[in-house]
C-alpha cells in the first residue's frame, strides 16, 4: 500500500505542477499570437469536447486491463501536448493539442479515485484528499514559476515553461511505472477472459440513480465552472484591475493553496458517513458559487479577491472529497472503472459550454473592459450555486 501512496503521490505532485505552468501560460501565449477572448473560447470548447467517448472507453476498458497502463499513458499524452504547444500559432492546431492534453487529465481523472479504492478502500477520503492536496499545493508553485519563466526567458518564456513542463510529465512517467505495483484486474462475474466492453455496454444509461443525480448536477455545475475558471481566470486581474502576469500567478498560486489545505486535511474533517459526505456536497457547492459571484461583483482588488480566494477553501477542497466518496458506493463493483468513467463523461457533456459563454460575455457591446471580464466570474458563480439544488434530490 505505501509503495503504491508514493506512487500515486509522486505524480500528483508532478502533474500538479506541470498543471499550474500550463494554466498560466496558454492565455497569455494565444493572446500573444492574437487570438481573441471569443478565439480562445472556441479552443478551450474544442478541447473540452474531444475526451467525452474516451473517459468511457478507458475506465471500461481498465476494468479488464487494468488501471497502471493507461493511467500512465495519460501522463505522457499530457507531457507530448505541453512539449508541442509553444511550437505552433494555429488555432486549429492548437484546439487539437488542447483536446490532447485534456483527454490526458480526464484519463486520469477517471482513473485516480479507482486506482486509491482498490488498494485502500478503508482510508479512501484520506488518500484522496492527501493526493489531490498535495497536487493543488504544487500546482500553486506551477504559477510563479512560469510566470518567472514568462518574465526571465523574453520571448522564448512560453517555450521554456512548456518544454520544463513537458521534462517534468516525462520523469512523471518513468516514476510512476516503476513504483506502481497493479494487482489483478478485476474483470467481471461473467467471464474470466479479458475482453473490451462491449458497444451497448459503453452506451448503456444503466446506472444508479443516485449517480444520475449527481451527473445531472454536475452538468449545470461544469458551465459555471468553465465560465468562471477557463481563459478569462487570469485575464480576469490583469484587464480589471491592472495586474502584471508575474502579480497575476501570485493570486492563482494562492487560489491552488486555498484549495490545497483543506483537501490534505480531508480524511479528518470529513468523518462519517453517507448522510456527512453529502451535507458537504451539498452545502459546499453552493457556497463556492456564492463566493465566485461576490468575487465577479466587487469593484476592489483586494477585497474582490479576498472573497474570490475563498471559493474553494469553503468549495472544492471540501466537498470535492465527498463527491469521490459518494460515486465510488454507488458504482458497481464489478464495473467500477465503466460506470465512473460514464459519470465523468456524461457530467462533462457540457463543459465546452462555460469557455463559449465566458467569450460571449466577455464581448458583449456598451460595457467597460472591467465589467465584461467581470461577468464571467458573476454568472458563472451563479450556475454553480443553483446547481446544488438539485443534490438534495440525494
């Protein structure tokens, strides 16, 4: 179990890191190569469409391979996209590596939680919450570092973070597949042979209907988080209040670490059990919206983003624990890797929505620079908070 943790661990810190840069880095770079907020909505959409039959496919497909193997091509996937994207100005090509790199983070999206329940199911919220902690601590660190990569390199900045991003995803891989020690596949009652899932298996709607409750909630709640945290996230500071890119990467480090402490802390905050785990759910989405609102609607920096940084404190880093807890008891044992993988893939139908609604919003006629970059954060807050109604339906 502690090889595996260490494992497991290590490339969350890596990824977290490497996360950060890119974060930080894409926005400023197509803006640089001009593409407008609108362009850059299409892209972030784009990219957020192409991983939705592959979350599927992959967590069905690891239910009779395995997890390791496709776990660790998500790293090198992530690594080649940052490697490839300071070398092209195309937006086409660049909606094709941002889909790439995003088919990386979802793979493993679906495959962390699983990966942790099958070797520590007793200590699950424990080591999710450590990993996932310990990734938004580094991918805090990920911030100024490319923004000190922006500032130090001129006009090769964004090709040293990304090719130092890429290094680091590389030795990411080469970690995890040497720690890692997988046990048997879990396969399936019906046979012992390892086979793909079949076509109806992978389109089936067959799940249970808590974790229909909680896709459906999750789809109204992806379109406020994709509005309030794609491209228009640092935008946000520097063309409402004036912040220089290496100020800018101060206030997302500080947005990770906001998340990061209660998250590393999960596994004794969040004790009980199913009737806890979605008072959290549920209370905390809506208070995260709530705080990414206030944060779109106040005019001054410092308390608009004294407010702002909140949002996951009080938000991500407490329910997000128990929102892991809740779809791994209803997902079948026996299909664990498919029916999470359709949870994340079904939820994440609408993602592409938020990035095309924050480039609307921000292009709307007769308002000032401050206010259309500001509507993102008000609106997308807003659809956040309402989508927690629904999760009292559990």
């Amino acid at each position: 179990m502690r090889r595996n943790f260490t494992a497991v661990l290590s490339t969350s810190v890596l990824f977290g890191l490497t996360f950060g840069m890119y974060e930080l880095v894409l926005p400023f770079y197509l803006k640089d190569q001009g593409v407008s907020n609108v362009g850059q909505g299409y892209i972030f959409a784009a990219g957020l469409l192409m991983p939705f039959f592959l979350r599927i496919g992959v967590g069905g497909i690891s239910d009779r391979f395995g997890r390791k193997i496709f776990y660790g091509l998500s790293i090198l996937l992530a690594g080649v996209a940052s490697l490839l994207t300071p070398f092209f100005a195309n937006s086409i090509v660049q909606a094709a590596l941002k889909g790439a790199r995003e088919s990386a983070v979802e793979t493993r999206k679906v495959l962390h939680p699983i990966l942790l329940y099958e070797f520590a199911k007793s200590r699950f919220v424990d080591f999710w919450g450590k990993t996932q902690g310990f990734e938004r601590l580094f991918e805090a660190a990920g911030y100024p570092l490319a923004g000190f990569l922006l500032t130090a390199g001129g006009a090769a900045g964004y090709r040293n973070a990304m090719l130092l991003a890429a290094f680091l995803l590389g030795l990411s891989f080469v970690g995890f597949a040497l720690l890692y020690k997988e046990g048997k596949p879990s396969g399936n009652d019906e046979t012992n042979a390892p086979r793909p899932p079949r076509l109806r298996e992978l389109v089936s709607l067959r799940l249970n209907r808590k974790l229909w409750i909680i896709i459906i909630s999750t789809m109204i709640f992806n379109v406020g988080l994709m509005c309030s945290h794609c491209f228009v996230m640092p935008l946000f500071f520097t063309q409402k209040f004036g912040l220089t890119k290496e100020q800018t990467a101060i206030v997302l480090m500080l947005h990770r670490l906001f998340m990061a402490v209660p998250l590393i802390f999960a596994g004794w905050i969040i004790r009980g059990g199913l009737k806890v785990q979605k008072v959290y759910y549920i209370l905390f989405i809506f208070v995260e919206g709530v705080l990414i609102t206030a944060g779109g609607l106040l005019p001054n920096f410092y308390s608009a983003t004294s407010v702002w940084l909140f949002h996951d404190f009080f938000g991500a880093g407490l329910w997000q624990p128990a929102q892991a807890a809740l779809i791994m008891h209803y997902a079948s044992d026996h299909r664990r890797g498919l029916d999470v993988g359709k949870v994340i893939a079904f939820s994440a139908v609408t993602l592409f929505l938020g990035p095309l609604l924050a480039g609307y919003l921000t292009a709307l006629p007769g308002l000032s620079a401050a206010a259309a970059i500001s509507l993102p954060f008000i609106v997308g807050g807003a659809i956040i908070a309402a989508s927690a109604f629904l999760l009292l339906l559990l």
